[in-house]
C-alpha cells in the first residue's frame, strides 16, 4: 500500500488515508452552493462531504461503520 491510500492502518510513510477518486466528477456532477442539502449515504472519510461543505452546503453523513466519523474530527 502506498502512503496516503486506503482507509486507516499504517502505509510506507505514515497513516494512510481515503483519497476520493472521483471527486473533481462527483462536485461538478452535484453542483454544491451555499443553501443546498445533500446526503453522503458513504461517508467513510469524509472527503466528499468536506468537499461539499466548503461551498457553503448542508451534509447530513451516515455510515454503517461508528468508526468512520470518529476517524475525522476536521467535520465537527
């Protein structure tokens, strides 16, 4: 596994982290803007829901694993 890939445990050069692939895709797709609401039924890492609080958007994220939105603290 390369640094900065995959979700949790250790990589060669430190912890390794989700990389949302097709982000650039999915924000053109949803067009985020300040007042809209979407739902990441995904969450995981949270990348794409960052993404599309930085517009100005609402997320409301849900995950099967409780340990998902634990992983990231930046969200709250």
């Amino acid at each position: 596994m390369t640094a900065g890939r995959g979700i949790g445990g250790d990589a060669a050069g430190g912890p390794a982290r989700h990389v949302p692939v097709l982000l650039e895709e999915a924000m053109r797709f949803l067009a985020p803007d300040a007042g809209g609401v979407f739902i990441d039924g995904t969450f995981g890492a949270g990348g794409y829901t960052s993404a599309i609080l930085a517009t100005g958007a609402a997320v409301i994220a849900i995950d099967r694993d409780p340990a998902a939105i634990a992983r990231d603290d930046s969200l709250r």
